[in-house]
C-alpha cells in the first residue's frame, strides 16, 4: 500500500510517492459497473444501509486528524485527487484544496492519504463512464467522526461542485461501514494519531448461501 503523509499544521510536507495520471478506455470503465440502474438505487441503497455493522462500537474522535484510504477493487486503474481543508472554528472549515495533482491506484491496491488534518477528502474520477465520486470525511472534537460521498459529472471540489448525496453524511462509530451499490465508506479502528477511514471502490456483492 502507498502512503502520502505529512503535517500541514508543522509547515507541510510532500508525499513518499507520486503516482502518474494513467487513463483508461471507455470500454473497460463501462465494464465496471459500479452505479446499478436508476430503477434499483433505492433499493440498492436500502440494501446498504441495512447491512450488518458486526464491529460497530463508540469511539468518539478526541483530537486525531483524518486519515484516508482508498482501495480499488475494480479491473482498472482508479485516478485520484485528494484534498485537504484547514479548520477555522469548531466545525468550520476553508473550502477544499487540492493537496498535489492526480494519481493512480492500480487494480487490487490501495492508497492511504494522512495529511495531518481533522478534514480531507478524495475525488475519484470516471469511476463510470461522465460519474465522479467525492468522499469527505472529519473528525469532530468530543463527537463522532462524520463522513459521506457525493457523486455527479465533471466534479468540482474547489469550486463548491461535489454532487449530490451518494452515501449520506452521518456520524462513524469505529467499525461501522456504509455501503451503496460497489462503493464502501468505512471507519477502521483508530491509529494512535489518526481516525483511520477507507473508502473502497468495486466491492462485489456477497455470495449468499
């Protein structure tokens, strides 16, 4: 797994490694199939969200920042850009900015992000044919960490442009995972100095017994 760390609030720092932009055909994102019909959301998404929370447990965020990862479960290789915002008041926040340029997960790997801030986020371009994904996570001090991923075309973080509710905003106890469609938010259990957060892209379904 990379990993992109450092501490904005001690100066900045710049990430272990950089991954180039790498495109992928239409055919093959298309093959993806991560977004299930319009007919089936609702009940894809009613699906997630009753999904057993085996792990879930209280765990409120204290004063660890954000950290995280994104795992590409699909064929083809993922192209991110992660953000950061700066905490001006308790649950305030500067707009997002893009922490460095695009990079690449390959199928199977994964990406951890942990830029020294209670608030980050990713955006995850073309995971199906003109469909972005946004994830925006926080820890909340003396509450529980909040997170939730937008989708929409040709998403805009910086701009204010992050689509509309794909896995609503809520409260993440550690443990407790939300998944709609192939996309999985999740809160792991915590590190020592960070609220440890995955968002996984290509999931497959459970084979029932």
């Amino acid at each position: 797994m990379t990993e992109i760390v450092g501490d904005r609030r001690n100066g900045g720092a710049t990430p272990t490694r950089r991954q180039m932009w790498r495109a992928a055909g239409g055919f093959a994102l298309a093959a993806t199939g991560l977004f299930v019909p319009a007919a089936l959301d609702a009940a894809a998404e009613q699906a997630g969200s009753a999904e057993p929370e085996r792990r879930r447990r209280p765990g409120k965020g204290s004063f660890r920042d954000s950290a995280l990862t994104v795992v590409n479960k699909t064929e083809v290789s993922l192209n991110c850009t992660f953000y950061l915002q700066n905490r001006i008041g308790y649950d305030s926040y500067d707009p997002p900015v893009a922490d460095g340029g695009a990079r690449s997960i390959d199928p199977e790997q994964s990406l951890r992000y942990a830029p020294g801030q209670f608030r980050i986020g990713v955006l995850v371009t073309n995971v199906d044919p003109g469909v972005d994904l946004y994830a925006d996570v926080r820890n909340v001090q003396l509450w529980y960490p909040r997170g939730g991923v937008s989708s929409g075309g040709n998403l805009d973080p910086s701009s204010g442009n992050i689509g509309n509710p794909f896995i609503r905003e809520q409260n993440y106890a550690q443990g407790e995972r939300h998944k709609k469609a192939r996309i999985v938010l999740q809160r792991n259990d915590d590190s020592i100095g960070q609220i440890e957060w995955e968002l996984i892209i290509g999931e497959r379904r459970r084979r029932s017994r």
